[in-house]
C-alpha cells in the first residue's frame, strides 16, 4: 500500500517536471544564447523600415527582425537577453555552490561539536540570519568596491547567503546524532570524523541538489535586486551625448548582463518595455530553479528508504563518495587545501568568463609598421596600411614656420625619402626638394595625378596620373618606365607600394597591381562603389582592401564579410590598426577580427552612441598602436569631432575640435592625433590628446587654401594645400 502511495506521489511531482524542463531551457539559453542571437548584443540600428514607412527606436515587439524589439539605443533585445543569460547564470550557480558549501560545513559543525567550537558556529548562524541578505551584501560590494567586478560580487552575494542552509544542515546534524547507531558506534570508540563521513552523507546529501536550486534561485533574486539599485558587475559606462560647454553623460552597458540590463531600463520608465522582457527572463528564471528545488524536496520525501528504486539508486551512488570521504578525513589538513584550491581555481575560471569580454590580445609593437624600403613616409598615409603612425615629439612645441607658395593646387599629401627629402604633386608638376625646402629638380606632368605620390622599395617614386598611367621616376627625376593599365576607366587614387615593391591603385571600382618593372601582375574584380581612395595592405601583405572589399595578394576576392543589417549607410571599411590588427569600422562601431578559413572571426567590439551626437558617420577612423581605437567626425558643415574609444571599450574622449574640413596626419603610439582643418584664423593644425579637454597646441599656417594632406617626421611637421602652399613647422622643445 505504501509502495502505491509513493508511486502516485511521484506520477504527481509536477513541480520537478515543470521546473526541470524551465532549467533545461535556461541552461540551453546560456549554451546556445550567443549563437542563436539574431544580432550583436551591442550593434545599434538608427532605423527600421516598417509597413508604415521608417522608425527609430526603441522598436516596438514584433518589429521586422526585433522579435522583442529593441532598447532606446536601437540595441536588440533578444540578443542582448540571449547574451546576458550566460553570465548571470555562471555567477548565481558558482555563488549559490559558495554558499552552499559554506553553510553545509557551518552547519555541521554547529549540530555535531561540542563545546566552544559548536557554540561559535550556532552563534555566528543566528548572527547571519538576523542580518538583512541585501544590506549586508549591499554593504560588502560597496567596500570592496564594485569596479574590482566579479570577486567584490561573488563576496557580497555569499557573505550571509548561506545561513538558511546552515541552519537546516545543523537541524539535521543534530537529528541524526541523537539516533540510536550512532550512541552505539561511539561506545564501541569510532571517532567524530568516521561517523560524520559514514553516516551523515547519506543522510544530507539527498537534499544537496533542493538546496542548490534554492540557492540559486535566492541568489538570483538578490543579483536583480543589486541590479535595481544600481550595482552590477563593470558598472556600466558612461557615454558622452555632447562635449560642449556643459558635458551631459548617459549611463549604458557593455556586454549585457541581466542585472545590468535591469538597471539601466529602470533609468527609462517611459520605456517599459525592456523592462518587461529582462524582468520576465528573471522570473521565469526565478519560478524554474524554485519549482525545481520543491519538486527535489517532493522527491526525498517520497524515497521511503532505500527501499524505493531511487533509494537504492541514491544508496549506490553514495558508496564511492563515502569511501572517499573516509580516506579523506584520515587527511583533514590536505583536504581543507584541496577544497580551498577547487573553489579558487572555479572562481577565477568563472571571473575570466563574466568579467571584461574575451578578448585574443594580440602583442602591441614597440615600433611602428615598416614602411616599404624604409622611407620616413612612404605614401599619402605613411605605409601601405594607412595607418599615418609618427608621433609628434612629446616634448616639443611647434616652432619656426616656412611657408612655400608654387603654381597650381597641390594633389594629395608630400611623401619623405631615406635621406628626409619631402617629394610632392601640383596638377602640372612633381617637385623634389630638401628638409629645408631648397629645390632640387621637378618635372612636368602631362596629366593630372589622381593623388599624392608613393617611394619605391628602390627609390623610386610613383605617380599616377588620371589616365590610368601609372609613371616610375628615379630619385634625381629621369622617368624609369610608364605603365598604362588596359582595364577601361580612370585612375582615382595615388599609389601604395607593398613590402614586396607591388606598386597598387584604384580604378574607380578595381585594384591594379603592377610590379617594380612596370608591368602589369593582376587587376581585381569590381566593387559596388566609386571609390576615390587608395587600396590599404595588411599588416602581413597577405590582403589588399578596397573600402568594404578584400582580395587575396593574388587578386583574388576574399569572402571576408561583415552583415550590414538594416542600417544600410554606415558606411562599411576594412582598417588596418597600427598594433599590427585587423579591423572593420561601420557605422559608429569599430571590429577587431581575423581570417578563419573562409570566414570572419570577430574578436572584440568597440563602439558608442554617435548618432545622439552627430549627423552621418566618421569620415575617417583609425586605430592607434595601443589598441585605441579613434573616429574623426568632419564630413558635415559643423566642425568636425573627434571621438576615442579605448581598448577595454570605455570612451575615453569626445571632443570637438574647432575646426572644418578637418583631416588626421599623423597618430601617435598613445592615440595623440595631428590634425589640419580650418580653423577661425584659416589653415591650421593642432595636437590632440585622449582626456583633453582642448588641444595640446594649435598653429595657424599663415598658407592660403583647404588643407590637402600632410607627412610628419622627428623634427618636422609639413602639409600641402589646395591654393599651392607647402608648409613646413619645425618642432621646438618646450623647454
């Protein structure tokens, strides 16, 4: 009869199925989460075609593409739920396994000893469960300091969290010290330890796993309430919406998380519906792991012994644990170093997991990114990769100005040679002269160049003219050869030579490469633009990139792409950083990645919210050689801003320069920036720090004109412009 009762009982455990198959889902979610996730958890969408013509966010549920819609920052909310399980999942369950680990041993030891050290134990339960969970955690987080992330966390949570368990372990210790075996096993002199590891497993073990899920459940609840004032793991960050007089920042977060993502809805009642979406995955989080835990405790209950089928499955698998535990204890001190060692080694395992978002670091150099043939700058933007890496001297300050005044508008930026001659295009002519701006010799050309000219690995320099003719002169001005490429259509760029010497430029939508001898080696396939820029070299020589395109150092088109969802100008590029990395920028967002097979792998994301700031995107984007990441803003009718984002994703400037028609020269080892614009007096260029709040210093040339390019050495500092003027700064010390 009893047996029938304990079976219907069970048929009846719908707890435990219910709240199994909500855990298995969670669990799923955490798994799977980041690959099912239709969008990256930080991409922004400024805007949504619908039925009813375009909208901005927040998107309402049911959007095309947003099945929960999205944030006030266009940001998906399915995706960032589905990202932000895995985090908050690996805590709560490490924390609860704290906790309940402590409260076990707490427990036991204050249901079992006598004399002071039971004592101590029951005292410091009744202590911990009069404390208030969230003030006292609360409190912890606080002191420790909730930047340190992930330990002042885990700390906080599980502080007092284990009371309640000990509390039941203590009950239970003393219940079944009082038993009948036990009074006989200690008369016959078994000692504490064999009868705690021979009896007491068996007996609390069956309740480890309702213990668990309770506390998961509790420390789940805790988190969001953390999460409610305020404090969550990384803390947010703080995005600059405007850098004038008066700064006004805005509170976002990174890679989400679910406390996180409570937080900062809460910000935003006007928009409850985040709210509703992160709040009902916390509950049904929440409802899972409790259901679960009453349908476990149902379960002990209906055991009836190891009589039952599950008893006896319970009762073998406690034997290997039990005669573990006894050699165990013969070893206290070495067990107690053992336990302490797992409990570390998961919790950094588990911080490397949750805290900043994985990055594969890659080595930033010492130097910058060899230029072809060792020239000082060896094309428009210093090396094949553009990355204009050539720092002004720290300690100097601009000095003496010499100003050059030649006839026609210069085309394109001035290049520098081994021996510091600076090398430069007009539309009829190409000059050399010295450091000093003596002339040397010049030459005329027949046809106007497409851009600035490129050295050579040999010496030689490189113009290409609009015609697609691409001329090679020696360095004391005799014309080596001249290359006219077959393929139809004009030549829309300078040239760029590669560490090999392959001479590359733009045909309106193609890349030609010809090598040192002047003849032709591949043209590529077309893109889908008209592009009026030069190709850009990795840092490896491996691929060439055209805007949005990439092709193999053969000509081949590489199918290395980035989806571009519904916001469709972003304006996609391929960079190349001066850490030697590989980049893509669209929209206000910047990815480091590298070639995996066929395929893209994305390794970290650094964006912010440009759109709340400035119309249209950055007219030029580049990365610094320690991993900041930089956004010039100058395509609009404003003046230009330039925006930094640091490694670790913090904004670490957002300022407006002052100036128009404003473009980069030169970009230093820390991400310092010369720039060139119009400023209130004309022409000039300043020096631009990340965490300044104006220029380190600015020059007005003294030069007619719009600033057309620049070049940057150890002493000096030279720039072209439209109306023909070549300027030379000398750099002084500033002492």
């Amino acid at each position: 009869m009893s047996g029938d009762v304990s079976h219907t009982l069970q048929m009846r455990n719908l707890p435990l199925a219910c709240g199994l198959l909500l855990v298995l889902l969670l669990l799923g979610a955490a798994v799977a989460g980041p690959l099912l996730a239709p969008f990256d958890p930080l991409e922004r969408i400024g805007a949504v075609r619908t039925e009813r013509g375009f909208i901005g966010p927040p998107f309402p549920p049911l959007t095309p593409g947003f099945v929960f819609g999205s944030d006030r920052y266009g940001r998906d909310l399915l995706s960032r739920v589905l990202w932000g399980i895995r985090p908050t999942l690996l805590m709560v369950t490490v924390v609860a396994g704290i906790r309940l680990l402590s409260g076990l041993l707490i427990g036991v030891v204050a249901g079992w000893a006598r004399g002071w050290a039971g004592r101590s134990a029951a005292t410091l339960i009744g202590a911990a469960l009069a404390l208030p969970t969230l003030f006292v955690a609360l409190a912890t987080i606080t002191l420790i300091g909730p930047e340190r992330g992930l330990p002042a966390f885990m700390f906080g949570l599980a502080v007092t969290g284990w009371a309640d368990t000990a509390r039941l372990a203590a009950e239970q210790t003393r219940l079944i010290r009082r038993q009948a075996y036990i009074e006989a096993a200690q008369v016959l002199g078994a000692g504490d330890a064999y009868l705690l590891v021979r009896h007491l497993p068996r007996h609390v073990l069956p309740l480890v796993g309702m213990l668990l899920a309770f506390e998961i459940s509790a420390t789940l609840m805790l988190t969001v309430a953390l999460g409610f004032l305020g404090y969550y793991i990384g803390g947010g960050v703080w995005v600059i919406m405007s850098g004038d007089a008066v700064p006004v920042a805005e509170r976002t977060t990174d890679y989400p998380e679910l406390g996180q993502m409570l937080s900062t809805v809460l910000e935003h009642s006007l928009d409850p519906w985040p709210m509703v979406v992160v709040g009902a995955t916390v509950f049904v989080a929440i409802l899972g792991f409790n259901l679960l835990g009453e349908g476990l405790r149902r379960q002990a209950e209906t055991i009836g012994g190891t009589r039952s089928p599950a008893g006896r499955a319970i009762a073998w698998a406690l034997r290997p644990a039990e005669r573990g535990a006894l050699v165990l204890a013969m070893h206290g001190r070495a067990t107690l170093i053992m336990l302490l060692a797992v409990v570390f080694v998961t919790a950094a395992i588990v911080a490397g997991q949750i805290g900043e978002p994985q990055t594969d670091v890659v080595d930033v150099p010492q130097e910058a990114l060899p230029v072809a043939g060792g020239h000082m700058w060896g094309s428009g933007r210093r090396d094949a990769g553009w990355t204009r890496d050539a720092a002004w001297p720290a300690t100097a300050a601009p000095g003496a100005i010499q100003v050059f005044q030649y006839g026609g508008s210069m085309v394109g930026a001035p290049v520098i040679d081994t021996a510091g001659r600076i090398i430069f295009c007009t539309r009829q002519r190409l000059y050399v002269i010295d450091a000093d701006g003596t002339p040397l010799w010049d030459t005329p050309l027949a046809r106007v160049p497409a851009g600035g000219p490129a050295l050579g690995i040999d010496g030689s320099i490189y113009v290409v003219d609009t015609g697609a003719r691409l001329l090679a002169f020696g360095p004391e001005g005799e014309q080596r050869w001249e290359f006219q490429a077959r393929a139809r259509g004009e030549a829309t760029s300078g040239p760029v030579v590669g560490p090999d010497g392959v001479i590359y430029y733009t045909m309106i939508d193609r890349v030609q490469a010809v090598d040192m001898a002047g003849h032709a080696i591949w043209v590529s396939a077309t893109v889908d633009s008209y592009l009026e820029e030069e190709p850009r070299l990795t840092a490896d020589g491996e691929l060439v990139l055209l805007r949005a395109s990439a092709f193999g150092s053969d000509g081949s088109a590489q199918p290395y792409r980035f989806e571009e969802r519904a916001d469709a100008f972003s304006d996609p590029h391929f960079l190349v950083g001066a850490d030697g990395g590989n980049y893509y920028r669209s929209g206000h967002r910047v990815v480091a990645w590298q070639p995996q097979g066929n395929a893209t792998e994305t390794l970290y994301s650094l964006s912010w919210e440009g759109s709340r700031v400035t119309i249209g995107y950055a007219s030029d984007t580049g990365v610094a050689r320690n991993g900041t990441a930089w956004m010039l803003y100058a395509g609009g009718l404003g003046d230009a801003r330039l925006v930094w984002i640091g490694r670790d994703g913090v904004l670490l400037g957002n300022l407006p320069l002052g100036q128009r028609r404003s473009q980069v020269v030169a970009v230093g080892a820390a991400a310092e920036l010369v720039i060139c614009g119009i400023g209130a007096q004309g022409a000039e260029c300043g020096l631009f720090v990340p965490g300044m709040a104006d220029a380190g210093w600015r020059l007005p040339l003294g030069a007619p004109g719009q600033v057309v390019g620049g070049a940057l050495t150890d002493e000096q500092l030279i720039v072209t412009t439209d109306a023909g003027a070549l300027v030379i700064v000398w750099a002084r010390s500033a002492d």
